[in-house]
C-alpha cells in the first residue's frame, strides 16, 4: 500500500435507468417514521399552499415520471476521478485542498449504501462484494503475472517472505488487508521504471477501505438512525486519536484503521444526505459550521506540513477535517437534477461512460501512466528528434504528452477489461456504455 497516494471513485455504480428513490428522499428506519433529529427545519417566506381537490386522472395524462440517477452526483463522482488521474500524474499537492476526491467519493458510496439498505443487509453486502471483486481479479491476474515474470518469488521477499507475507497474496483477490509487492523490481533501464509494482498495487487501498465500509454499513447506519450526530461526528473523533499519534496502531493495521476513520465521516456523511439530514438544517448554519471545521483543517495542516507541503493525504486530521465540510458543502447545496443542465450537457455521455466504469478506471489508471512512458520515449527515436533543441523540446513538456496520452490509454482499457464490471453486476457486457443506446431506445 502506498500511502499518500489515495484515489479512486465509487466502486459501485448502479445501473443506469434503474428505478431508485430520489437522493436526498428520507427513508423510515425499517419501516419505522422518520425521526425529526431535533434539527429546525429551512424557514421560508412563502406560505404553504393550499392543497388541491383531488380529482379523477383525466384519459391520456402524462404519467409520473421514473425518478433515475441523479446527474448531479454522477457528475461529481466524474469530477473526482479526472482530479485522481491529475493528481498521480502532475503531483500537484494543492490539488487535495481544491477538490478532496476521496472524501466526496466516499460520501457518494455512503449514500448509495444507505439507499441498497433499505432492503435485507446481509444480500446488499454479497451484492456490493460480488460487483466489487471480479473487477479486482482481473486487475490482479495482470500485476502478478508481471510480478512473477519479473522474477518475484513472495516467498522469498525481504518484506513478505514470511508465511503472514504468502498469506497476504489472498488480498489481490479479496481485499481485507495490503497485498504484498516487491518495492522494486527489474531495473530502472527497463520497459517500466522499477518501482511500477508499488504504483500499481497503490490504489488498492481503497478497495480496503471500501470494503470495511461496506461490512460496517448495517451497523452504522442503525446507529445514526438512533443517534445521528454521534455517529456523524465519532470519525473525526477517532481520527483525532489515531491520526496525529496520540495513538499509534503499527503496520498495515494501523494504516487501515487511519483509513477507515478519515474517511468515515464522509460516509456517514452520505448516510446524512439520504436520509435527509442536511435538508433539514437551515444552509446558513451548515455552511457556516463547514466553514468553521475546513478553517480548523487548513490551521492544523499548515502547522503538521510533510514532506509534499499542503499535500493533505499525508495529514489524516487536516484531510477528515477539510473533506467534511467540503462534503456538507456540495451536498447542502446538491440540486439533483435528473439531466445535466445547460453547457454541461456536452459532458453527458462522458459523465455516463466513467460512471458506468469507475472501478476500471480507477484500478488501471496509475499502471497507464506508467505505460506512457516507454509509449513517449520512442520519440527520441524519431529522425526529426535528433537535435539537442528537439530533445529539449519533448523533454520540458514529457508530463504534458503523458497527460493527453494517459486518457485514450484509459479508453482502451475501458474496451479492453470494463465489461467485467457488468458481468460483476450480472448485466449484458458493454463495450462503451455512455448511454447512447438508451436514450435511443427512449426516444423511439
């Protein structure tokens, strides 16, 4: 696991097109009324109005529209995972203050748990599980298959070489814990530079995390719906214990426990925005109290600077602060709009598409970074680039050509391997799902 470096997106979007209830729509806790959680409601101005004599349906009126995605939140989810991609690519450590992709990941995943949660807990779990790992395994299946055509023997591994170390191969394939990897291989002359193994197993941290939240989810979920700020405040709590060493839980346990904490808010956070939590507090006092807490994450983080500076994946206390109130944030003021408005529309089926394959493109895009180089490096071969002002050229903007080659890389492996996720929610295989061919069958 390469700490510092989390990214990702939600693991588990739904199907498009697929009936739901409209986020933010309060759900009872098993069958129970809603509680009021004691919070004043949003005042207005406007008097309710009267309510209208019910008469009889009239023939041929338009029927009630299906509620579907809320393009709001897939946009964000899109949003995140292109900050990811930029952000592993051009290490820009201000990227983590201008857009926390993970904590807004996790609160999208959050909220759609708390939705699937309103059927039987233990068939939601098998179901994100079973969506989850076929992903993984082909994504694991290539990583190892290079570990061990370079020559990695787990066994004999300075830093697995034990039997917990053979043990831990079972994480490339349900990931509880960090799989284990060799921290170089090859040579630093090869086809890929020899760190990529740490670079590829990287991301998966967060399919831990995910996945604990996912286990943990029956559980806190009913303790919000009995003691919601509690539950909503309790991970920022922990991470105030367990992310500045006050107290120290050693080795990948305490990095998963790290994990788990940071970002619970912001799950639980999801839980909020379901269950219509946040619409029930007055925005000037949510924002107003957001601001507060990201002010205190921005203060602790410019007095605990790492080696990256304002990189706030190395500050677990600045990264849970700032991530939850941007969170409240963005979701106090989500509009759930069933189509994405105006110029946005362009992005539509962009938006569709990542969202359709965001375990692929989370889980493969660091290996195809990587893959630009030797793609980049064949220039110098070029007869045209054989002058010192040419190689200057190319070499000053390298990262800029890794960047505009990364994305058809993405598209390519989107083709390539993304069908498994649909196989993994038990859906026709699709090649290029950006929702083309439903608005077609719509349209008809």
């Amino acid at each position: 696991m390469t700490h510092g470096h989390p990214t990702g997106t939600s693991p588990e979007p739904t199907p498009y097109g697929s009936p739901q209830a409209p986020y933010g729509t309060p759900q009872a806790p098993y069958g129970a009324p809603q509680p009021p959680y004691g919070i004043p409601q949003q005042r207005t101005t406007v008097p309710a109005p009267e309510p209208a004599p019910q008469s009889a349906p009239e023939t041929g009126a338009a029927a009630p529209r299906k509620p579907g995605r809320d393009r709001y939140l897939d946009l964000l989810r899109s949003v995140a995972l292109v900050r990811v991609v930029v952000y592993h690519l051009f290490g820009w450590a201000w990227l983590t203050v201008l857009f926390p992709s993970m904590g807004v990941m996790f609160a999208l995943a959050g909220s759609l748990m708390a939705r699937s949660l309103n059927r039987p807990a233990l068939g939601v779990i098998k179901s994100r599980v079973r969506r989850l790992l076929p992903p993984l395994w082909a994504f694991s299946a290539v990583v190892l298959a290079l570990l061990f055509a370079g020559g990695w023997n787990p066994a004999d591994d300075a830093d697995h070489g034990d039997t917990w170390g053979l043990l831990g191969l079972v994480n490339y394939l349900v990931p509880i814990g960090a799989p284990p990897f060799p921290w170089q291989i090859g040579s630093p002359s090869g086809l890929l530079e020899d760190t990529w193994a740490v670079q590829a197993a990287g991301p998966l941290w967060y399919l831990r995390a995910y996945l604990w939240f996912v286990i943990a989810s029956p559980l806190l979920l009913w303790a919000f719906r009995r003691a919601p700020w509690p539950t909503l405040l309790a991970p920022l709590g922990l991470t105030a214990i367990v992310g500045t060493g006050l107290v120290t839980i050693p080795g990948e346990t305490g990095n998963a426990v790290t994990d788990f904490a940071v970002y619970g808010g912001c799950w639980v956070l999801g839980f909020a925005h379901h269950e219509g939590l946040l619409k029930q507090i007055p925005r000037y006092v949510s924002v107003s109290l957001a601001a507060l807490i990201m002010a205190f994450g921005l203060w602790w983080a410019s007095n605990h600077l790492g080696a990256d500076g304002w990189d706030l994946n190395d500050i677990p206390l600045a990264q849970a602060t700032w991530s939850f109130g941007f969170v409240v944030i963005l979701l106090q003021y989500s509009p759930s709009w069933q189509e994405l408005p105006g110029r946005l529309k362009r992005w539509d089926r962009l938006v569709t598409l990542s969202n359709n394959r965001a375990v692929t493109i989370y889980l493969w895009h660091n290996m195809l970074i990587m893959a630009t180089i030797p793609i980049i490096d064949l220039a110098f071969e070029l007869p045209f680039m054989q002058s010192e002002r040419a190689v200057d050229a190319l070499g000053s903007t390298y990262t800029l050509w890794m960047f505009f080659l990364v994305w058809p890389l993405i598209g390519l492996m989107v083709v390539a391997v993304g069908w498994v996720e649909d196989l993994a929610a038990g859906r026709r295989p699709r090649l290029w799902p950006n929702g083309t061919g439903r608005r077609r069958s719509r349209s008809r």
